[in-house]
C-alpha cells in the first residue's frame, strides 16, 4: 500500500483492505467480504512510532 492519505487494496475476491494515516501514524482495516459496503469479521491495526522514535506501538481490534 501507498504512503497516500487513503489506500484501498483488494487482493483476493473476498478479502479487502484499507490504509488511513500516513508517515508515523496509520491504520489498516481488514475484512471478509467482496463488496466493501458487506464487509464482515474486520481486524483494525494501528501502527504509531514510538515518542522517542525508536519502536512501534502496535493495537488491534476487531470491528463487529
């Protein structure tokens, strides 16, 4: 995925995926589903660089 704002990648009939953020903060969205507007059992990571800038802060969730 790009370094944009906002990516959109699909790379299999029934898996999507989105980026939102760029640089040192982002967030990919994973789901189940062929239409974007159907998606389901979806996974958020969100990926920070560290204050100091040396590591990651890495959270995930599940989007119900």
């Amino acid at each position: 995925m790009t370094d944009g704002q906002y990516s959109y990648f699909d790379p299999r009939h029934d898996i999507q995926a989105q980026k939102l953020g760029k640089n040192d903060s982002f967030i990919v969205q994973i789901g189940a589903g062929d239409v974007i507007e159907k998606i389901h059992n979806a996974v958020s990571v969100t990926i920070t660089k560290g204050e100091s800038g040396s590591g990651l802060i890495v959270t995930m969730g599940e989007q119900r």
